[in-house]
C-alpha cells in the first residue's frame, strides 16, 4: 500500500478546546479510513472516506477528504475527556487487498 | 457474536521458543490479517490472507508464519523468538473486496526475554 504520513504526533489540550490530525499522501488515495485506539485497548474504526472533497459528521467530529484526495482530516469540536486515545488514518491502496495504517496522533485531555 | 478474539492475552518467551498466536472471527470475513504495535510505530502489517488458503506478506514479514486452513482461523506462528519481537499483536477481520471496516481482536502482549 500506499505511505501516508500523519501529523501532528502528539496533541496535549485542554478540555473544551478543538483538535485537529492530518493524513497526507504523496499519491492520490482511493478511499481512507480513521480509527480511535484507546489507552490500553485496540483500534476501532470510526468512519471511511471514498469521494474527493468529501466531509463526514459524527456529533463532534469532521473528517474530510481533500480534492485531490491526497489528505484527509479528523476534527474534534470541544475536546472530552473521552477523546483521549490515538487515532489513526489508514488507506487500501489500489488493490484493496490490504490497509495501511499512518503512525497515528496521540490525544490527550486535560480536565 | 464474538466478534475477533485472540488468545493468548499475554505471553512471554525466550529467546529461541516458538509460539503460536490463536486469532478467530464468527463473522464470516473472507479477509484477516495481523499487525504489530510498537511505541512510534503505528500498526505495521505482518502477513494477511484474502480467504481460506491465500496468504500474503505484508510490511514485516520475517520471522512470521501464517496460514489459513479456515475462513474463521488465522494463526500467527513465531519460529524463533527474538527480543525484536517483543511488541502487541492484533489480528483483524473485515468483509472482504470493497468493504474496509476492519474489526480488530483486543490484542496479545509478547515479551521475549
């Protein structure tokens, strides 16, 4: 598969405040995909992303497509406690067969 | 439904010991896979399999075997066990072509001494 890079790696904020996490790909993706992994648990997915300039909403959170759908983000609107993990994007490349998954962006939350 | 489970929780080995990690679906996914989590590493493909009898590598390969007899087994097999090894597994599961939501086992924690 294909290599995507995420940033940032960490992210300390506090309560209330938003978070954002990029993925980025030299080579246009086929679709994308973000997961959240709590502390000590395993990655669960959240949502996947297929068209160019797509944008998705789960309560707090925006994930995009770029239009050239070389990046993607996850944006949390006021941060919880209960958003602390890490999240990871993860992408298929052309033959599907298998998914790749970035470095992911550590969250924390300060009460 | 289980969903994906992994047996065993924890283990630990010696340098030179084999082992095998259990990983099994009830969900009728044709494809599964295994990765391992090191600290600054993300999830980094080891070997998956498309459906009963079809293995591929992936990222990391070496030092791993795999099989797939079933379409609900896909066992991880470490020949030699080295300290490099020492990592958290997860095996996964998803539906197959077209369908990329992957459901993941809760994971087994290696030590190699």
């Amino acid at each position: 598969g294909q290599q995507v890079m995420q940033i940032p790696q960490y992210q300390h904020v506090q309560e209330g405040e938003d978070f954002t996490t990029y993925c980025n790909s030299s080579t246009t993706l086929s679709n994308i995909q973000w997961y959240k992994q709590r502390p000590g648990g395993h990655p669960v997915f959240l949502i996947q992303l297929v068209k160019s300039g797509e944008v998705k909403k789960q309560k707090r959170l925006t994930f995009q497509f770029g239009e050239a759908k070389k990046n993607s983000s996850l944006h949390i609107t006021a941060t919880q406690t209960t958003d602390v993990g890490t999240y990871f994007c993860a992408e298929s490349g052309g033959s599907n067969y298998k998914l790749t998954f970035g470095k992911g962006t550590l969250l924390t939350v300060n009460p | 439904n289980a969903g994906v489970t992994q047996t065993p929780k924890f283990q630990v080995l010696k340098t030179g010991q084999s082992m095998t990690l259990q990983c099994a679906q009830d969900m009728n996914h044709e494809y599964m896979s295994w990765y391992r989590q090191d600290p600054g590493m993300g999830l980094r493909l080891i070997h998956y399999s498309v459906g009963a009898g079809i293995t591929d590598q992936g990222e990391v390969p070496n030092g791993y075997n795999v099989s797939r007899s079933t379409t609900e087994d896909f066992p991880l097999r470490l020949l030699s066990a080295a300290p490099s090894q020492t990592s958290v597994y997860f095996c996964a599961s998803r539906l197959g072509f077209l369908h990329n939501e992957q459901f993941f086992g809760p994971g087994t924690r290696l030590t190699v001494l």
